[in-house]
C-alpha cells in the first residue's frame, strides 16, 4: 500500500493540480476534481484492483484471462502508448526539479525578485542541453534504480518520504497563512465561482483526478497484483485517494496566497510552481536549507511515481514479448528517454513545433491525462462494470464475505453509469456538439 501511494503521489499533485487549477479559474475548478475523485477516481481504482487481485497479473495477461474469447486484452497497446506518452512529459518536469534542486544546492535561488524568477526559469528550460540533459539524468536514475530489483526498498522509501513530504507541505501552508496574498490566493483556489468554470476546465478536472491517482494506466493493475487477500481494497482505495487529494490541495494553499503575493498569474500554466516556489524559500529563515529538503522530497516522491509508470511498461515487454527483464528494461529507457528528449526540446530547439496549437509538451502532457489516463480508466470501468462476473467484483471488494460490502453497489452503479455518461460527455464535448 506505501508503494501504491508512492505512485500516486508525485508531481501530478504537487505540481500539476496547483497549476490546471489556476488555468481553469481555481475554486470551481477544484471541487468538480473532488467530485471526480469520489465518483470516478475511487470506483476506477476499485476497478484496477478488481482486476489485478483476483488474477495476479498484468494487464494484457489479465484481460486474456478474465475475457478469453474477446480481443480485448489488445486495449493493452493503447494503454502502453499512453503511458510511454506520459513519462515522455512527465521526466522533462522531473528534470526541472532536478536543476532546481541543484540551484538550491549553489545558492542560485535566493536573493531574487518576482520577474527574476521568471526569467531563471525561462533561461534553464530555452537552454536545449541543459533541460534535455536534466531530463536524461532523471531517467537514467530512474531506470538504474529499477535495474537493481529494489522492490522493497522502494516501498521503504515511499513509506518514509511520504510522511516527510507531508509535514513539509504543512509547514509550508502554516507560512502561507502569513503572507499579504493569503485570503485573495485561498478565495482564488478554493471558492467555487462557476462563472469560470468551462466545459474544458471540467475535462481537465477529470483528467487530473484520474493522472493524480495513476488510474488508465494500469499501473494500479500491476500493485494491486501483489496486495494480499485480506487487504480490505474499499478501504485502501478511500485512504490513498484521500492522502492523495490532501497533498494536491496543500501544494494550492501554498502556491496561490505566494502566487498573489509576489504579483504573478495564476494561469500561467506548467511553470507556476518553479517560478512561485523558491519567493516562497527566499521568506523563510533557513530558506536555502528548506528548498534543498523540499526539492529532495519532491525528487523521491517523482521517482516513485516514474517507477510504477516504467514497471508497466517492463513487464509488458518481459511478459507479453518473451523479452528478459533486462532486456525489457533497457528498451523501455531507450523508448522513454527518446519520446522526453523531443519533450524537453519543446521550449527551446523545437520550440516553433505546434501540434492543435500546442507546443510538444503541452500536447503530450494533455493528451496523457485526458486522453490516455481518461480513455483508459473508463474503459476499465465499462469492463469491469458491465462485463465482468459480477460474483469476482463481489468477492474482491468483500474478501469473500469477510469484510463490509456497503462500497459494492456504489461501486458497480459509478462504474456503469458515472463513469459512460462521463465519456460521452467528454465526447459530445470534443466534437463540438455542446
Ligand atoms: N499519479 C502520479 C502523480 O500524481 C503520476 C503517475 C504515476 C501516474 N504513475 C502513474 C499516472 C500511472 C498515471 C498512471 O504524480
């Protein structure tokens, strides 16, 4: 369960959910993503679960077995895509924290005003070799970690990381309470005003909830293939999705009252948190000894997040392509450190590089969480909703009987209805129709 939260917490918390926020109009924003995780986030991890408990398997092998005469364990490739996609842009933000950590390390960071901010993060990330340098390092870190079958200690790290991270954050929303933007940047990110409120800003919340929880991408499907029978899965889910919306919302109560203080955008999009951050250090006694720390956390709590994204697709190739696993793991980094290397290009040697208006990161970040993680967590939710044995969700969720069945029938109706209606909104949506 620590590595399964591991996986969930990371920069889509800390960094993503603050910023998404602050591009769709904040407090509105934020209570359809609490919606979205209370009525798809957990009933889909309830899913993954399902899945991956009752067969112990991955995901295609899984689907083989639960569907034997259909051909949907083809899903799968979608899903592999979509997940090489996702560490494509998600490592290029894992080597920002990376060359922030490391300026906080020389001192780089303090001693600087607002627009100075700016500027450092639009000089580090319009220097190609530097970011795709940074970005390349993570993954190589990243993929050396795994090459070491470090299982356990992962879980090792994730579960004192986590708490860490936790107490850093609550530390950080006590300062926040005392800087002059406090009230405007709370009213900012956590007063519903539906005026702002888009239809594309609820998409963005549902892609959020869903890349917040690692859900589509069968990464839950493959944890949960080695959760014990007894672990009450209604439970876990409920506790991981809580923890993990807590961090998110800390990060938006740190972020937002320095955001208003310091005078920037909240729509400023994917660089908000590096450039509102290290203000934030710079207010603090012992500002540089903080930044040092936090960036750390950050780092693990990214790394433990890539692990599982890399895990999916390693045991794809290990399993499905009778492929070693050492093997399986080094065309895994070839694959991921090429689709983040074009990603990191995005903001300086392909920077003229738009696709539907979008430079190639913010078209990868896009299409991993409302296309991938989203198609991929809805179609585990038809799945298992409408076309597995409905005796296996019963027997999952209850242990056989031994534990509370109260989550079931919520369960089965969000995955058979919330979670339809859900796509075809996002489809009527996409072509235009409403
Ligand atoms: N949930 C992680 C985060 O918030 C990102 C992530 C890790 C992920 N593993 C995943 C997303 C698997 C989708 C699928 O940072």
């Amino acid at each position: 369960m620590a590595a399964t939260a591991g996986s969930a917490v990371g920069l889509g918390n800390i960094w993503r959910l603050p910023y998404e926020a602050g591009v769709n109009g904040g407090g509105a924003f934020i209570l359809v993503f609490i919606l979205c995780i209370i009525l798809l986030g957990i009933p889909v991890m309830l899913s993954e679960f399902i899945i991956g408990r009752s067969t112990h398997k991955t995901i295609k092998s899984a689907l083989r077995q639960l569907s034997p005469k259909t051909k949907i364990y083809r899903f799968s490739h979608f899903v592999i895509i979509g997940v090489l996609i996702t560490l494509g842009f998600y490592s290029v933000v894992c080597g920002w924290v990376i060359e922030y950590l490391y300026q906080a390390i020389v001192g780089g960071l303090s001693g600087h005003t607002s627009s100075e901010y700016t500027q450092i993060f639009n000089g580090f990330v319009g220097n190609g070799w530097q970011c795709v340098g940074w970005t390349i390092g993570f993954l190589a870190v990243n993929f050396l970690v795994m090459g070491q079958g470090v299982q356990k200690g992962i879980e090792r790290i994730s579960s004192i990381m986590m708490p860490l991270l936790f107490l850093f954050l609550v530390v950080f929303a006590v300062k926040a309470l005392f800087m002059p933007g406090f009230k405007d940047g709370i009213e900012f990110f956590l007063y519903p005003d539906f005026s702002k409120l888009t239809m594309r800003g609820v998409i963005d919340a549902m892609g959020q909830a869903f890349m917040s929880l690692s859900l589509g991408a069968a990464a839950m499907i493959i944890y949960s293939s080695y959760f014990n029978d007894d672990a009450p899965l209604a439970k876990d889910a409920t506790i991981i999705a809580g923890v993990n919306t807590l961090v998110g919302l800390l990060a938006g109560i740190i972020i937002f009252p320095a955001v208003f203080s310091f005078g920037f955008e909240p729509q400023s999009g994917p660089r908000l948190f590096f450039e509102v951050l290290p203000g934030v250090f710079q207010q603090m006694a012992g500002g540089q000894m903080w930044a040092i720390m936090f960036f750390t956390l950050v780092f693990f709590a990214a790394l433990t997040s890539t692990i599982s994204l890399s895990e999916v697709v390693i045991s794809f190739f290990h399993e499905e392509c009778h492929m070693s696993r050492n093997s399986s793991l080094a065309l895994t980094a070839v694959l991921a450190i090429a689709v983040a290397s074009v990603s990191a290009m995005a903001f300086n040697v392909l920077d003229h590089v738009t696709v539907f208006g979008m430079n190639l990161f913010d078209l990868f970040n896009t299409l991993s969480s409302n296309l991938f993680m989203l198609g991929g967590g809805i179609f585990t939710a038809v799945f298992v909703g409408w076309f597995l044995d409905r005796q296996i969700i019963i027997d999952q969720l209850s242990n056989h009987g031994r534990c509370n069945r109260g989550i079931i029938n919520f369960t089965i109706f969000a995955l058979r209805y919330i979670a339809p209606v859900a796509v075809i909104m996002i489809f009527l949506f996409s072509t235009g129709i409403i």
